[in-house]
C-alpha cells in the first residue's frame, strides 16, 4: 500500500487542463527505484521534465530524463554513478471502447480517465538505458577501475592455471594404465 501512496506523485491530472502545453516537473530518486521489485537500477537521482501538450482526442507527452544512476562494475565490483540524459515521446490516445492495440508510441486511455500514470513509463525508459555491460571507465565520468581490485584479479588467474597444470602431474597411477588400454 505504501507503494501505491509514493507512486502517485507520477500522476498527472490532465481533465482540468486547458488545451496547449503544459510543463510537469518529476524527481526520481532511490524510494523510486523501491517500488519495483525487479529493476536493475537500485539507487538514482534523476529529474524528468515531462512537456503534455493537450489536444481535444489526444495528449502528446514529451519525457527529457537528466540525472545518474547507480551502476556495479562487471570488472572491479566498484559502485559508480553513471549519467544519464535521453528523450522519449508518447502519444495518448482517447477512446470509448476497449482499444487493444496499444504500440511503444501510442497509449490509450478511455474518454472517462481524468488522469494520466507515468511512473512505468519513466521505470521502462531508465532501465532500458542501463548497460548490458558496466564499467567505471566507459560509463562513469572521471572514474577508473579500483586499481587494487584489478591487481588481485590478475594476480590470482596464473595462479588458477598453475594448479591444473599441478592436477595433471599427479594423476593417479590407475588412470594411466586405463589411459593405455582407451588409447589402443
């Protein structure tokens, strides 16, 4: 319930609204991020500038998302904050039937709904910017990966490939005969 409560702040209530355009301003921070369970962004700070231009069958919504997110990187397990600055257009459709054919672009509300949800829409934009790959140095600003964090990794794989080598010298005696017998 506390979740339905904190996500109605990304409501906007366009019924009373003149036609034209009109300018909402929405933050985005980790409390955000808490009410989906499954998001890969975890922790943010972002700000949307959300611009409703309201027409008499229709609202064309345009988002512009400025902020950081929080990224792991894959290499060195560093937490860093990524930025993020991108622009997504919607377009709201009204109608008095049930109209299924919903697209990316175009979203439908029927003639009864006084306001509109946008708080999936800004959860599906932000996670899909995130990278199928972090790394400090690609995506952070001014950031490089923990040097010693890369120097326990490199010195602990020569390592790993030596004991193979160890586990081959010391094959049991049994298995060399058998080794023999398969070879014939």
């Amino acid at each position: 319930m506390q979740i339905l409560k904190y996500l109605k702040q990304y409501r906007i209530p366009f019924s009373g609204l003149v036609s034209g355009k009109h300018k909402f301003e929405f933050d985005i921070n980790d409390k955000f991020f808490d009410c989906f369970e499954h998001s890969l962004v975890k922790k943010g700070k972002l700000k949307a500038d959300v611009e409703l231009q309201k027409q008499e069958n229709m609202l064309i919504v345009i988002f512009e998302i400025i902020g950081t997110i929080r990224l792991t990187c894959d290499i060195c397990l560093t937490e860093f904050d990524s930025p993020l600055h991108f622009k997504e257009r919607v377009l709201v459709k009204f109608t008095e039937d049930d109209w299924e054919s919903e697209t990316e672009e175009v979203i439908t509300l029927s003639k009864t709904d006084y306001e509109f949800d946008i708080a999936t829409l800004l959860y599906e934009y932000i996670n899909v910017r995130v990278p199928y790959y972090s790394k400090c140095s690609e995506q952070g600003i001014n950031i490089t990966c923990d040097p010693e964090m890369l120097a326990k990794i490199n010195t602990e794989a020569p390592s790993e490939v030596g004991s193979e080598n160890n586990e081959e010298k010391k094959i049991d005696p049994r298995w060399e005969i058998l080794k023999k017998i398969k070879n014939n």
